[in-house]
C-alpha cells in the first residue's frame, strides 16, 4: 500500500529519475509534471500529499507555481519543498516566501534525501520523526 502520492515538478527527467527511484523504494506514489502550468493542473487531479518543486522550469518558474498552489484553498496546505539547484544567498528564504515549506539543493544526495522529504510527511507515519 501507498505511503501518500508525491507530486514532483521538474523538467528534467534525470532529477525525475532519480527522485522516483529512491520515493518508490519507500513506497511512495509519483505523479511527475514537466513544467509549471502542468505541475498546477496535477496537483488540482492527483490531490498529492506532498509537492517537490524544482525553481527553475519552463512555462512558470518554481516562485509562480507556489505562489499559485497557496492560493488555492484545495492545495494551500500541501508541502511544498523546493528541490533545487539555486543555492545563493537569499535563494532559500526567496523559496519560502513564495510559499514553500522547505528546501533542498541540488544535486539530490541519495543518503539524505529521504529522511529530508519525510520530514514534512508526519501523518503518513509518526515514528518516522525520530531521528
């Protein structure tokens, strides 16, 4: 059974591969959208549990797509984390005032990455919290 449905935005399909591979190993749903108009449109039909939000995509970059996300009453609760490769000063805090709820740089460390995102999935399962 599902742990939950991930939503990941991300243009390129390496990242996706990546992401998908270790999500899947814990069980995870994918839904994957390759840009940000698409990634609105998914997260409307696939009502994800969590959101992976890379910033720099092709129609609507990743500050857009946030900012639309919480203004949706459907959406404005789901986690969003900024999956990305923007790792300037001011980047983070530019991500999370468009809405997101954390941040991870680029490129995804596969020892790391999953306690990462299930950090902001606690009501799949509490125990995972214990670090």
């Amino acid at each position: 059974m599902s742990k939950g449905t991930v939503l990941y935005i991300e243009d390129n399909e390496q990242n996706y591969y990546l992401v998908s591979v270790l999500l899947k190993t814990q069980d995870y749903r994918i839904v994957w959208a390759q840009d940000g108009r698409e990634g609105i449109e998914k997260a409307l039909e696939s009502n994800p549990d969590l959101i992976l939000l890379d910033i720099q995509l092709p129609v609507m970059d990743g500050y857009e797509v946030a900012r639309q996300l919480r203004s949706n009453p459907e959406l404005n609760k789901v986690p969003i984390i900024a999956v990305t490769s923007y790792a300037m000063s001011g980047d983070r805090e530019k991500a999370l005032s468009a809405g997101c709820n954390g941040y991870i740089e680029k490129p995804i460390d596969p020892d790391t990455f999953l306690a990462q995102v299930n950090k902001y999935l606690p009501h799949t399962n509490p125990s995972r919290n214990k670090e």
